[in-house]
C-alpha cells in the first residue's frame, strides 16, 4: 500500500464548493483509533472494506479488439 499526499489538516486546499465536514470526519477517525485501540487491527472495518468481492464484470458481449477497431465503437443516433 502507498500514501501520499499527506498534509496537516489546517493545509487542506478546498475547494469552491466543498462540502466535506471536516470535523465530523475528525471525529469518525477518533472513533475508529479508539475502537481500534480497544478490539485490536483488522477488527473495525470501514463501509465494504475486507467484503470478498467475487463479482466479475460481464464482459461477454465485448469485442476481443474494442480498443483497436473502429468499426467495433457503438454508435449513438438521437432523433
């Protein structure tokens, strides 16, 4: 796993419209430390992390060449 782009949290460059709340956030991440602290790693999961994902995309209907061959581009006719 690689971070980046790690900065202070009185450095974050916001946008125009952002909407984030922020210390709501803070707060989420407090919780889950302490939880973390409490039941140990790996314990506390976050929304679908660690859920096995054995979907697959159906990919049946895909060109072998949809990358290289134009004529295999689906074409949109709007009246």
């Amino acid at each position: 796993m690689f971070v980046t782009d790690i900065v202070p949290d009185n450095q974050v460059q916001m946008a125009l419209l952002d909407t984030v709340d922020r210390e709501k956030h803070r707060k989420l991440m407090v919780a889950i430390d302490d939880l973390t602290d409490r039941f140990g790693r790996e314990r506390v999961k976050v929304a679908t992390q660690g859920v096995d994902n054995q979907w697959l995309l159906r990919s049946d209907m895909v060109s072998k060449c949809y990358t290289t061959r134009l004529s295999d581009i689906q074409t949109v006719h709007v009246l």
